[in-house]
C-alpha cells in the first residue's frame, strides 16, 4: 500500500498528491512514469511522476479527472493509500546539454512536463515557458513554472487569461524572433502535440513530446501502446513516453485513443454495477 | 490385472453451454473414475511414463497409492517432486511427456496420469496444512519474476532453509499462470491457492517491483542477497509487421489475455478494464497461446472466431486437447493462409485481413514443411478483431539493465541447463528466459536444478 500524505486540489478537477514511496522515489528521474490501481477492480493508470523528493522518499503526481478512473483517484483523500503503484516506468530522458528550450504545456501537460523543465534549468538551459489551457482556471504550476523560466507567457482558448488563443500562436511568435531554440518540449492533449510538431519541423527545431497512449502493464508486454515513429513501431511504454514529435504519427495515435471510447461511457454508467457485458456471458 | 484398453473420460462441460461462461471445461475425476483409471496402471517394474517426466514424478508410486484409495498420500508422494500438481494436471502436454511414454500406450490408451495428479491435488487440496517453515539462516535469495520457474525455486530454496523474497511487476503473482492461461483452463483460485501455500514456507512476494527499473541486479546484491534468479518469461510480443497492424481492434494474444485474465475484462463494468471484442474474430497463429484467444474470444460474445495459420494441421503447435476443445466450441480453422495486410476504415477499426493461400514445401530448420505462398491467391476475410498470437520472446527490461548477463541472438539468456547458472557471478536463470517459449513444467524442472545449483553455490561460497 502506498500512502497519500497530502492532497491538493489544483484546479478544478485537478489534484495534486504526494504519495510515500520510498524505493520509486530513488530510482525516478525525468521523463519516467508510474501506474496505479486503487482498488481490486480497477483499472491500472498510468500518471506522470511530476515531481520527487529522494530524500524524504515521495514522489508527487497531479491527475485530471477525464473518466472514471481517473475521477476514482482524484477522490482519494490525504492519508487514503493505492493498492497498486509500479515504477519508476519508462525511459528517462537526457536533459544535459541544451541551452535554450522553449516548454510548451497544454492544460494538464503542465505536470508531465514539470520535472523536465526543472532538470533542463538545474543543467543550465534557460527555460522559455507558454502555459495554456482552455480557460484562465484550467492553469496549473503558474508558480512552479515561473520560478524556473525566463520568460512565461500563458495562453487561453477563451482569453479569460493571457492572450486569447492557442499555445502555437504564441510558439510561432517566439520561433520568428529567436532563431537560438535548441529544444522545444511540448506536453498536452495529443492534437496540441501534433500542431506544435507541425508549426516547428520548418523551423528545423528538434521538438519533444511524451505521448498518453492506452497503456495495461506499462512494462513492454502487451504492445497495446504501440506507435509508429519514424515508420517504425514502438512501444510507449518502454521507448517513450517522450519521443521526436517531428517522426510520430498522431494521426494513429488520435485513432487509437478512441478505440475504447464506447466502454468508457458503459464504465461511467453503470459504476459499480454489472452492465449490459455480463448479462450476455449469463444467457 | 484385468484393465479397461480405453482411459476413463472425464468429464467436462457441455460446448454450447461453456462457450457463454469462464467456468472450467474439464470438470475433473471423480473418487470412482480415479480409481477406475489408477487400475489400469500395470505398476511397471521400470516404469518408462517417469522418463516423460521433466521433473521426475514418482508416477507409478503415485497410481499405486490412488488405486488403495489413500489419495493424500499420492498428493504427498507427486509433492517430492513437483510443487504444482494441481497446475500441471491440467496444462502439462501429457500426450507428449509422461503419457506418451506409458507402456500401455503402445498397444491401447496410455495411463491418464495428467488426469489422476489433477485428481490427486484437487482431493488434497484442502486437506493439508502446508508445514509452516521458519525462515532459515542459511542465506537470502531474490528471485525476479513469480511464474512456474520463480514459484520453483523459491519453495525449494525456502524448504531447503534460505530467506527468500520474489519480486514481481505485476499487482498479482503466478506469471503466464495468473495473466496468460484462461480461467476456463486454470481457475485462478487454484494458482492463488499454491501461490499461498509457497508464502506459507516463508517467502516474501513483493509485487508491483519491476527488476531493471526499481532497483538493478546489482542493487540486490548490494542489499545482501546471495545469489539471484532471473525467471522473467518471455513475455514480449511478436507481431507480423505487415499494414494496418497498428489499427484499432488488432491486440497481441498477451494484450487480449491479459485483460481478460487479469484485468477480468469479462466482468466488465463491474471490473473496470474494458475489452473489445468484435462480431468475427481472427487469431493468427496454432499454438495453445493461440487457441484460448479464440476461445476467450467466443465466451466475451463473439459470433465467428477463427485461427489463421500458414502451416497445416500437422504442424500445429498446441495440445491436441485444447485444438479438440476449440473445434467443439465452434472455432474455425483457416489452415494454409498466411495474413498479407489488415485493412481499416475511416475511424481507424479494422475491418478485414487480407489473407494468401500457402503450400507446404521442403522441411525447414524446425523439421516442419516450410510454407510458401501460393502466387495470387489472396483474398479477405471479413473481421472486426485480430488476434496476434504468433510467439513472445523474453522482456528486454532487465537485460538492458544488466549488460553482464550474455545473452543470445534470440535475446534468451544464456544458461547452464543443468544448474542455470549465467556469466554474471551468483546469478541463475531458468524457464522460458532461457529456452523461449516453452511449457509450464519445464520451467518448473529448470526451477528445481537452479535450486539445488544455488544452494551449492551459496554453501561453498559461505565455507
Ligand atoms: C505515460 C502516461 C503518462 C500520463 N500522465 C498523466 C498525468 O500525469 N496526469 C493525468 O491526469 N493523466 C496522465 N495520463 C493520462 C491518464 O492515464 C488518463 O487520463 C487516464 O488513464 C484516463 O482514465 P479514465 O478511466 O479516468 O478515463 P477514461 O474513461 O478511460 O477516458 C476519459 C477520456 O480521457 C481520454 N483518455 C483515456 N485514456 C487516456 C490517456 N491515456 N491519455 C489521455 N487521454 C486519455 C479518453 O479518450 C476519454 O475521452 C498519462 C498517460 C500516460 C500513458
Ligand atoms: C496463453 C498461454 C497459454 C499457455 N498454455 C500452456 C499450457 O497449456 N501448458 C504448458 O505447459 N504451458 C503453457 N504455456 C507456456 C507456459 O505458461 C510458460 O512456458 C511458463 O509459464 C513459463 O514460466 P516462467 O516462470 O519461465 O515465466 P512466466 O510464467 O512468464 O513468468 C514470468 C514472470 O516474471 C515477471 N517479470 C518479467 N520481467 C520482470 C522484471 N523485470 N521484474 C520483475 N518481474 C518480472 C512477469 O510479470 C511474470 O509474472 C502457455 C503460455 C501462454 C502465454
Ligand atoms: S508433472 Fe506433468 S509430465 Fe510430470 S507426471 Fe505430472 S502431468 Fe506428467
Ligand atoms: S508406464 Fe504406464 S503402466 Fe507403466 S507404471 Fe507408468 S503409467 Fe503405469
Ligand atoms: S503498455 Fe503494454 S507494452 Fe506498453
């Protein structure tokens, strides 16, 4: 069992929890990942770890309820414990040696894309932030972000916060005056991903993203979290999260984040019932 | 001895009706049909059936004690050797070890030994109390992954008086047992139950604990364990690499049976792992990987499931049982065609496979017929599904982590077969790690020779 020793609501529907774990904790660095479980029938999720502390042996990890699992976990309360918590997952990604990264974060893509940034500015790259998210009270880590960056500029779909529009507007703004960018990391909704990859390749800047596919184990076993990367098939969970955004077909991978779009509404319908799927089994 | 030439059936679940529940199809012995069977065993003098045995069973003792009604006993006597009858009843290839050896089986229906040890271990499951061991001081082990192989060697390691902790990266121990092999096959409640029985010598499981990524080998030894053994599987899918196979509706067999069984998709919404299933199903592969997605693939509803194999008949690797199984229940057979593309709608779901029709040419390196092509014979079969199930190899996650231990061309672990020992100094490897694919019982034999291999590694190491 794994202990929440503090939650934090960060925004509406937004929660922030750092949770005991000791041994994770040692091992985590950026780009890696966890999955959870809260109860003997849940699903396994897998979350970002958005922050660590190796010393008091927490990792902190901030989930968007989107659907029931993820609205499950956000209910947990301070002192509650997961069942299940496996990780540190994924590749870790090299953050040694930029100088000048531009961090682009669409809504939630903030807390993936925290520990990243961080790393990037402790080995001396000087940080550029764009925080958007659909309205001003979507945004989360503005403090976070801001202690780290040179320069933030915040961005909504609404203009309730920042300037009005979408986070590659300000991207191409940035990309036209600086010609210096080494890197940009862009995290958030797959299509945001997709037209931040779009809007760089001409600019012949190197761009990052860390994709959210359908994950089970999150250990290379099962390829349900394939993606094609440079024509290539790949496992996310264990050649990512974080890959080229320039060689991933989103494409596919908007497609096949849909594909248990059905069952996610079942699962929210009919809560801990039995539905319409074991019925069939029963005749 | 007067003995019946024709072995006891047992008996099992109606196909029509099995084909809408999870439940078990064998339904097992009962007293009279064990002891009916346990008869007709002529108590050779040198018993052959124990050669077919990768672990060595005291076959013939154990009939013998069936047939005098003392049925813990046999439990007892099957136990020396093998931890998991009850397991091995069930899913051993009987047909090609132990009761392919039987000398009855030369003029009539061999012994139905698989049948009289699942009878044995179900009769005794209840029965006894697994003697409580206090953990020993004669040294600690960590074993990597919990399947048949890790199972092996941490009971015999705990019997023999070592501390010994099992680290899994699932949330539930048992490896292929637990997440692979149907329930309808092997009801999870009899993996759990010697999965207890093994925590009751005294070994510690520590789950959700990826080796590789938490912590490295290196890192155990660094926290005092002795020796370590890598019984991790092979639990990475291959797929065809052909077009399409990313669409929505294409799994690899371990994905589909991995929800299923572990995740209990076919409880879904109670369980909140969901599952799609289509209206027709292909499987692509002949193995027993093979068949109980097809079969898994009937019982979530449905309405056509059918295997697509490029070899023929001959040449299908899985138990003649579970091939009979699967045709009762209605699954369909493709043989000699070979999956050329899988073909898409707009939304990105599969919607057909185009398939070529195959010939058997000169043998290969495998001594099976080598299938080739038939020149524009192509055509599609309409399906909602696919089903990946043409093998796995073993997960790189530890061996990346830890470049010391060699490793072969095919990414198995190089090993000892007769002690599992591996280049790197103190470490054991054994299962389907270190021979690919194989079977539950011969990662259980490779179990018990790394057992005894690092119980003299260890001893000679301490004097
Ligand atoms: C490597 C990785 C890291 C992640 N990190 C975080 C994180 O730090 N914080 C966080 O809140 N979420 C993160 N996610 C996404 C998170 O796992 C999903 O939001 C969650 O699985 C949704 O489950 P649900 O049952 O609540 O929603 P569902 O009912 O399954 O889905 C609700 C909605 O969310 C969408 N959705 C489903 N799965 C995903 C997914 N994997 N990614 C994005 N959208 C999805 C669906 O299309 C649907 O519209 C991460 C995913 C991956 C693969
Ligand atoms: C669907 C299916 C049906 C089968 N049917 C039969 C049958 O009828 N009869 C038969 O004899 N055989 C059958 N087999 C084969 C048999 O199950 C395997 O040969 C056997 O389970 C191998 O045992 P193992 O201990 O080597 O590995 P596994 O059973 O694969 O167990 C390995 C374990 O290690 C864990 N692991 C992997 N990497 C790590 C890591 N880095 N850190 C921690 N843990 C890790 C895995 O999660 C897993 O639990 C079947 C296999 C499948 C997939
Ligand atoms: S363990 Fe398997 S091979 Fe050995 S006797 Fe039992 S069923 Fe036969
Ligand atoms: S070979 Fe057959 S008949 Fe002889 S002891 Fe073994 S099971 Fe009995
Ligand atoms: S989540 Fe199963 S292989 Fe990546």
């Amino acid at each position: 069992m794994y202990k929440i020793l503090k939650k934090e609501v960060l925004a509406p529907e937004i929660t922030r929890f750092k949770v005991a774990a000791p041994e994770i904790a040692a091992s985590a660095e950026p780009g890696h990942f966890i999955i959870v479980r809260v109860d003997e029938k849940a699903e396994r999720i897998p979350l970002t770890i958005a922050d660590y502390d190796k010393k008091e042996g927490t990792i902190t990890i901030i989930v968007q309820a989107v659907g029931f699992s993820s609205r499950q976990i956000c209910n947990l309360e301070t002192g509650d414990s997961f069942l299940d918590l496996v990780g540190p997952l994924g590749k870790h990604i090299s953050t040694e040696g930029y100088k000048k990264v531009i961090c682009v974060a669409g809504g939630l893509g903030a807390a993936p894309l925290y520990p990243k940034a961080k790393s990037l500015a402790e080995n001396g790259a000087e940080i550029i932030t764009i925080l958007g998210a659909r309205t001003g009270e979507l945004l989360i880590l503005e403090e976070e972000f801001s202690a780290l960056s040179k320069e933030l500029y915040i961005t909504t779909d609404d203009g309730s916060r920042g300037r009005k529009g979408f986070v590659t507007d300000a991207l191409r703004d940035l990309l036209e005056e600086d010609s210096d960018i080494d890197l940009v990391i862009a995290i958030g909704p797959m299509v945001m991903m997709k037209f931040v990859s779009e809007l760089t390749k001409p600019y012949g800047v190197k761009t990052m993203v860390s994709l959210n596919s359908l994950m089970v184990d999150g250990t290379g076993m099962c390829g349900g979290c394939r993606v094609t990367v440079g024509g290539e098939t790949k496992f996310a969970c264990v050649d990512g999260p974080a890959f080229d955004g320039h060689l991933v077909d989103f494409d596919e991978q908007l497609r096949r984040q849909r594909f248990y779009a059905r069952y996610e509404e079942e699962a929210k319908v009919h809560g801990h019932a039995g539905g319409e799927y074991q019925c069939h089994l029963q005749q | 001895m007067p003995s019946a030439t024709i072995r006891t059936k047992m008996p099992e679940q109606d196909p029509k009706e099995r084909i809408h529940n999870f439940n078990e199809v064998a339904l097992g012995y009962s007293k009279e049909d064990a002891l009916k069977e346990a008869e007709r065993c002529l108590r050779c003098k040198k018993p052959a059936c124990v050669k077919g045995c990768p672990v060595g069973v005291d076959i013939r003792d154990f009939i013998a004690l069936v047939a005098e009604g003392k049925f813990v006993e046999a439990a007892r006597k099957i136990k020396e050797k093998n931890n998991l009858p009850a397991v091995c009843g069930r899913v051993c290839p009987q047909e090609e070890q132990c009761e392919a050896k039987c000398i009855l089986g030369i003029k009539q229906e061999p012994v139905a030994i698989g049948r009289l040890e699942r009878f044995v271990a179900d009769y005794a499951r209840n029965m006894e109390e697994t003697k409580r061991v206090v953990t020993g001081d004669k040294g600690k082990v960590a074993v990597v992954g919990s399947g048949p192989a890790g199972l092996t060697v941490a009971a015999d390691l705990a019997k023999k008086g070592y501390q010994v902790t099992i680290f899994e990266a699932f949330h539930k121990p048992g490896g292929v047992l637990t997440y692979g092999i149907p329930e309808f096959r092997l009801p999870k409640e009899i993996v759990q139950d010697e999965v207890d029985k093994i925590k009751r010598l005294g070994v510690e499981i520590k789950l959700n604990h990826v080796i590789g990524k938490i912590k490295g080998i290196d890192q155990l030894f660094a926290e005092g364990y002795d020796a370590v053994f890598v019984g991790t599987g092979a639990g990475l899918p291959r797929f065809l690499g052909i077009e399409g196979e990313n669409l929505n509706g294409v799994y690899s067999a371990n994905e589909f049976l991995t929800r299923v069984n572990l995740m209990k998709a076919y409880k879904f919404p109670e369980f909140k792992t969901p599952v799609y299933v289509g209206k027709k199903v292909a499987v692509v592969g002949a193995g027993n990987v093979a068949m109980d997605a097809a079969r898994t693939a009937l019982r979530l509803g449905a309405e056509e499931s059918i295997i697509v194999y490029r070899r023929g008949r001959e040449e299908m690797p899985a138990r003649e049982e579970e091939i009979e199984h699967a045709r009762e229940e209605g699954v369909v057979f493709k043989l000699l065609n070979n999956p050329v593309r899988i073909i898409g709608n707009d939304e990105g779901f599969v919607t057909g496979m185009e398939c070529i029709k195959m010939e058997l040419g000169e043998p290969d390196d495998s001594g099976r017929r080598r299938p080739i092509s038939v020149e524009g014979s192509e055509w599609r079969l309409d399906v909602d599904t696919v089903i990946i199930a043409i093998g796995q190899s073993p997960n790189p996650i530890l061996l990346n982590d830890t470049p010391d231990i060699e490793t072969s061309k095919w990414g198995t672990i190089v090993a000892e077969d007769q002690t599992g020992r591996t280049s790197k100094e103190g470490v054991f490897a054994g299962g389907d790690v270190v021979t690919g694919a194989a079977t539950v019982i011969e990662a259980m034999g490779a179990g018990k020779r790394a057992a005894q291999a690092i119980d003299e590694y260890i001893q000679k190491k301490v004097m």
